[in-house]
C-alpha cells in the first residue's frame, strides 16, 4: 500500500491522513485543502497578461469555496457534470476546483473546439452548469439546455470571481474512487471519446511521478499549454497544488511572450511539446552559430564536454558555463523542462542537458491520467522516455523478432473507461485491467521504455517491411528550414496492401520570408524553396536504409492544421494523400 513507505515524497500526507482525509489517497479537493493548510500565504495562482492578478493559497481557497457554495446553492449534486472551458487563467482554476468541493464532476472543453462541437460534448456529458470565457460566451450553450453560464472574464455577467457566496451549504463530498473529470479526447484520430477519470487515478499518478522527479513548495510552474488538456493538467495544474508551488498562467503560444513570463515570473518548471523546444533549441543554436564558425566549434565542444560530466558524475556544469546562453531565452532560473505529448528527437534532449537543463522526458495517454514513465533526472536516456512509475505495470504484447511490440499497461491511473461508450472501452481495456496504449515500442533490460510509433500509423511496404512514420520524422526536426513534417503511406498495389512513403513539408516561416525577400518576390521564392526542401529529404535518405526512404514528397505552401497540443492532424492528412 502506498502509504506504508515510509521514503516516499507524499510521506507528508500521513499528518493529515484520518483527518483530513481517510482514503488511500485524498480526493483533489481534500489534497488542495491540504496545501492550504500547509502554505496559506505562499503565492498560489498568478497571470500577468492583461494585466498582473495573484492569490495566495488561503485567498485561492476562499474564493473556491464561495464559488462551491453557489454551485451547490444551484442545485449542483455529487456526481453533477459542470463543463469548464477557455484559455488558461486564475480564474479556470478556480472554476475547475469549485467544481469539485461541490462534489461535482468536470467538464473541461477545447476552447478552440466550435460553440457546435462545445454543445454536442456538454450535451453527451448531460453538462448543467457552464464556466465559459468571454470570446464563446453569447455563442456557447445555444444547442444544449444549460442551466447557468458564468463568465471567466469580468467583462461578462455573471463573473466567477462575484458569484461567491460565503454561507455553506451542505454537500455530500466526493470520495477518492468517485468519478473527478471527463476529458473528451480525440488526440490526432477523430471522433471524441469522454475518458472517465477519478480522484484516485489523478492524485495517485499525481504522488507516484513524483518518485523519479522530486518537487518543492518553492517551485513555479508555467502553465502554458491549454490546461483541458490531460498533460498539463496533472503534470504542472494538480502536481504544483500538491506541493504548495506557485502557478503561473501563459495564454499565448508566443515566443516572445513566453521569454517574459518566464524572467517575470522566476519559472523553476517549464512544461512544453517537442515543437516548442524544437524551436527553442534551433533558436538558441542559430544565434551561436551566427557568431562564426570558430565559436560555435568552441561551444558545442563546451556542451560535449558539460554532457559528459553531467551525466557521469551527476554534477551539472553547464547551468554556470552557459548562464548567458540561457538568461537569454530566460530559462536561467529555471530547474526542469518537462517534455510530453509526443516524441521528442533525442539530440534535442540531448542539447538542454548540455546546457545545464534538467531535461525530462516522460510517456503517457489521456487514458492513463496521463503519466506513466519519467525519465528520472539522475539517471536519464536521451532516447528513452523512461522508466514506468511504481506501481505501473507494462508489457509488450505480439512482439516482433527485435522485441519490439504494442505496449499494454496496468496501474492505479488507468482510466475507468470512455463515459456512455463500452464499445470503445471494450476496444481499449484488453483484460484484468489492462489498457492497450496503441502505442508500439519495446523496455530495454533496465526497464525503461523507448518508442517507436503508433500502431494505426504504421506503414507496411512493398518488401513487408514495418515502418513507423515519428521515427523518420525526428530526423528533421532541427533542420532550421523546416517547419512541420508529415511522413505518410500511400498506397502502391492495392492487392497486396503495400504502401510507399511520402512526406508532406511546410518550410519554417522565417525561412520563406528570408528567401521571398532575398529572391525578390513569392513566385520566385518558391523555385528556390522547393528544391532547398528536396535537398533536405534527400539528406535525410541518405541515411535511411532503403524500405524508410521517402519516394513521394509534397511541398507545402499553407501549414498543416494542429490539434491544441501541437500535433499535426495526422489522419486528416493520410485520408487526403492516399
């Protein structure tokens, strides 16, 4: 049993275990009130953009339970699905919680997601009560019956932040098994499914990652990526309130927007997809590398040498060898990078450890709440993407003869299926609790997990060959030119289901202005761009053996639509390239 150990991060829990809590774990809202009492004056939640809004702990949770007791007063009862929708904001936050001391369920939605797509999901999740930004206010909730609408913006009636009423109303609360969130997923796939996930499944993964990453009321986190979305909500919205860290809301996917909420808000733990550090790391290397060809020799010679030591001798070198290099991109105050929601290249992950990051890399599904692998900062793998958290157990099942294989899942996080689906649950759940991921890769002799793609993606050629599409995609993803990249089947011979490869590629948008203008117009930027893209493909093949190589390539001119993690709608685009 968890708390049984007596080395464990959440071994503090024990104080307030029989009374403040009497589970195994304590439900969400039991844990907040928990950090509560701990850290009542540490800074809770914070925004800069509009303008600079803080709460304390002690002032998050008196709001909270105000906004509970109107909820309640609504007629909002144990179980009651509330939906929460819109950019990240203090204000969220407080609605996602409010929600839970009233014992209800959330609902938290895409905002991107169409006011038509938004009612149909509230209305699958029979949604009585809606928190709604101010952009989709008038516009959500005209094709479901909703009860109330309350605004996340103050410039709509009713606003969150006036709604609370300090007068208690019993509530019958949640307890740890019960339902928590319904998070509608279609990741890059389609159709949506309502993942069912409860108090138990979220703080239990919430503790259990918490053993290969050690965390500190002291910490900031940045809450960048849209915070509906599984990834960040347990790994920087629900960790840092276990802990009693500081939360600091990012609303915009900006560069230079998030360069000055990190400096401003002193960010210690930076959670971002492989695009942004892609990006960030092609920034970094491209201003070194503008110095001259002597200098960036000198420090990528530094960053071998720092590597080396680093992960050695765990000490860490290079966040004083490079504090100018990483005061640049403000990241010189923070501790970790946290990487999720897809593959990350492994030079890339290689690089930030060079420069004196804590790199993290971890694994993990809507369906599993969602972490189930971290790379342990100590003794981490560039190509890994960890080792499985304790308490989860995995197996590689149909394995082929390099060991290779879909890997399965069990563990206290895993979902307790799709709500009002059992086909698809039946799909997904394989047996005594196993859950098929669909992802496909294989544990080296130390346990830790190393990917290689998806199964539905996988691309079967002419020779019967396996070939996943992410692992030819990671080969470009520092060329500076590119963009996005897309690596696809196609079919050859219908009979046989044989496929070739084919890659879609939109250039980087710095690129093609740099060339338009230095070319002197659009039309004769893109002579240029079109062959500079082959000329990278055909480098890219040259290391290739020969069933991987790309034999069909398509060179965008509009970029590819993205799901609000950064990940290209993959089957959209294998349905119109066939």
């Amino acid at each position: 049993m968890a708390q049984q150990n007596t080395h464990t991060p959440w071994q503090f829990l024990e104080e307030y275990r029989g009374s403040m809590f009497h589970g195994e774990w304590p439900t969400l809202a039991e844990m907040f009130s928990i950090s509560v009492k701990r850290f009542p004056e540490r800074r809770c939640l914070t925004a800069f953009s509009p303008e600079t809004i803080e709460f304390t702990y002690q002032e998050a949770n008196d709001v909270i339970i105000g906004v509970s007791n109107f909820l309640v007063k609504s007629g909002i009862k144990k179980g009651d699905r509330v939906a929460v929708t819109g950019k990240n904001s203090p204000e969220w936050a407080i609605a996602y919680l409010s929600v839970l001391f009233a014992g209800g369920v959330v609902v938290p939605l895409d905002y991107q997601l169409s006011p038509a797509n938004m009612d149909g999901l509230m209305k699958h999740a029979e949604v009585r009560i809606a928190f709604v930004d101010e952009e989709l206010f008038n516009e959500v909730g005209k094709d479901v019956s909703l009860e109330k609408k309350i605004s996340l913006s103050p410039k709509k009636k009713p606003y969150i932040l006036n709604i609370a009423d300090k007068t208690y109303k019993e509530r019958k609360a949640a307890e740890e098994k019960d339902l928590a969130a319904i998070l509608y997923t279609s990741g890059t796939t389609g159709s949506p499914k309502g993942v069912m996930l409860t108090h138990y499944n979220m703080v239990s993964d919430c503790f259990l990652a918490q053993t290969h990453m050690t965390l500190y009321p002291e910490d900031v986190f940045y809450a960048l990526l849209p915070i509906h979305h599984s990834y960040t909500m347990l790994a920087v919205f629900i960790e840092g309130l276990s802990v009693g860290a500081e939360l600091v809301f990012g609303k915009k996917l900006v560069v230079s927007q998030i360069f000055k909420d990190l400096k401003q808000g002193n960010v210690t733990m930076f959670l971002g997809v492989p695009m942004l550090f892609n990006k960030l790391i092609k920034g970094v290397m491209g201003g070194i590398r503008e110095k001259g060809v002597v200098v960036y020799g000198i420090i990528r010679f530094l960053m071998g040498v720092s590597g080396l030591i680093k992960k050695t001798f765990k000490v860490n070198p290079g966040k004083k060898m490079f504090k100018g290099v990483l005061k640049k991109i403000s990241l010189d105050t923070n501790r970790i990078c946290i990487c999720g929601g897809g593959p990350l290249p492994s030079s890339t992950f290689k690089m930030f450890n060079q420069l004196g990051i804590d790199f993290v890399q971890g694994y993990g599904l809507t369906e599993t709440s969602p972490i189930l692998t971290l790379n342990p900062v100590k003794a981490y793998r560039e190509s890994s993407v960890g080792l499985p958290l304790p308490q989860v157990e995995m197996k590689i099942i149909n394995e082929d003869e390099r060991g290779i294989g879909e890997i399965a899942v069990r563990g206290p996080m895993v979902m307790q299926g799709y709500y009002k689906n059992k086909e698809a649950t039946d799909e997904i759940m394989i047996g005594d609790g196993w859950l098929n991921t669909g992802d496909v890769g294989y544990q080296d002799r130390d346990g830790y997990l190393y990917l290689t793609g998806r199964k539905r993606s996988l691309i079967v050629t002419e020779g019967g060959k396996n070939v996943f599409p992410e692992e030819i995609e990671d080969l470009f993803q520092l060329y500076e030119e590119v963009d996005q990249i897309l690596i696809l089947g196609y079919i050859i011979d219908k009979k046989e289901k044989s496929e070739g490869i084919q890659a879609l590629i939109y250039p980087g948008e710095a690129y093609i202005e740099k060339v338009t203008e230095s070319a002197g117009g659009e039309e004769a930027a893109w002579k240029l761009i079109e062959p500079r893209m082959q000329e990278i493909i055909n480098e890219v093949n040259r290391g290739l053996p020969a069933y991987k190589k790309i034999n069909r390539v398509h060179v965008l001119k509009e970029p590819m639509e993205m799901t609000t993690t950064k990940k290209i709608k993959r089957f959209k685009y294998a349905d119109e390239y066939k």
